[in-house]
C-alpha cells in the first residue's frame, strides 16, 4: 500500500483534474514492491487486462493505492490494484483546509501481469 498526495504537478486538465496516467504510475510502483517482497527481484510491468477508472481525483486529494499478486505462474504474477480517495483539500472552507473521508472511495481498479524471469527469483514458494 502506499499513501500519497495528489499535487498541482499531478493535475493535467481544467478544474485540477489529476491525469489517469498519474495513477497507473503508481501501480508501477505498487508492483514493484509486491515483486520484490514475493520474488526478491523488481521484474517487468508486462501489460494490464483492464483499467476501470471510477471517480475523478484532484490536487490535494489524499489516495491509498494497493495492490495483490492474485495468481502466480512460473514466472508471471497476476495482480490486483485499487486506489481509494481518502482524503480532500477543502478550499471552500480555506485555502489550506483540507479533510479525510469518513468512507473511502474506490476510485481506480485494475488487473494486470508482471514478469520476474525464473533467474532473478530469489524466493522459493
């Protein structure tokens, strides 16, 4: 899992709208540290199956993203990944207020395929 904060350098579009490409960078690095804790090896990003984007995310909105190796093959590794919106800047209020949500909200999912070629892992299972 890894916390984050969105920032005006995250945002791409009108209304500080954050770039969806943003996201799927940080299920790169979700994968990565699942490979390495699974394999002892970072591997490859191979492809993703599906991308369901659910909610808009905007600067100085507060996100979790997490990830799960679901299926393990010989050297693939099918994950899960989901970014939950936990948190929002609040500027109606002040320009520095912001709050965390009471519920969580799903606001990215995503399956896709990682490599570690069976040299490079370190882990048997």
């Amino acid at each position: 899992m890894h916390r984050v904060r969105m920032s005006s350098h995250d945002a791409h579009y009108a209304g500080e709208l954050v770039d969806g490409a943003r996201c799927l960078g940080l299920f790169g690095d979700v994968a990565t540290e699942l490979l390495v804790r699974h394999d002892g090896d970072e591997g490859l990003f191979r492809a993703y199956e599906s991308v369901e984007f659910l909610a808009p995310l905007y600067a100085g909105d507060w996100i979790e993203a997490r990830g799960r190796v679901v299926s393990v093959g010989n050297s693939s590794r099918r994950c899960e990944f989901e970014i939950h919106k936990i948190g929002a800047a609040r500027t109606d209020i002040s320009d520095s207020a912001a709050e965390f949500l009471e519920e969580p909200i799903l606001t990215l999912k995503a399956v896709g395929t990682t490599v570690v070629p069976k040299e490079h892992q370190r882990f048997s299972h």
